[in-house]
C-alpha cells in the first residue's frame, strides 16, 4: 500500500474514475458491462493491495476491508453478468 500510495493520489483517482464511469452509463443508459468491468479492475487492485500489505507487514494487519473490497468486486462481476443478460 505505501508503495502505491507513494505514486500519488492514486485511489481517489481510481474510485472517482470508477464512480464517474459507473454514473455516466447509469444517466445514458449505455455501457454497462464496461463501466462495470472498470469497477471489477479497480475493487480488486484495491483489495489485493490492501491484503498483500497486511500480509507482508510485521505483525499481519487485518484483512478484513481487503476481503469486503474483493466481495465488491464480485458484486460488480455479478452486475456484468446480469448487464449482459438483459443487453445493457
């Protein structure tokens, strides 16, 4: 997590990218399924980062909200699949 935190602001920048996709497709009504995906890509970078810090960090650290980011993201996948069922 330092490591990736030291590039930058890089998780506001991936929940507002993610937010903003997710809302644009939501007003349009298009691109779903890709906006969704975005969303998979950017709950998963977060819960494994966050997993992997604890794990490595001396002594372990909670992984609970890494494990709550990764279920998110199964959320997203699942919204995917019902996108693409309907044809959104």
């Amino acid at each position: 997590m330092v490591i990736i935190e030291s590039f930058g602001p890089v998780w506001p920048v991936v929940f507002m990218v993610t937010g903003a996709l997710l809302a644009t497709a939501a007003v349009w009504g298009r691109w779903a399924v890709g906006a969704h995906i975005v969303g998979i890509f950017g709950w998963m970078f977060y819960g494994v980062s966050i997993i992997s810090g604890s794990v490595l960090s001396e002594p372990p650290a909670p992984i609970a909200f890494g494990v709550v980011a990764i279920g998110i993201a199964g959320i997203h996948f699942g919204m995917t699949r019902a996108h693409q069922e309907v044809g959104g």
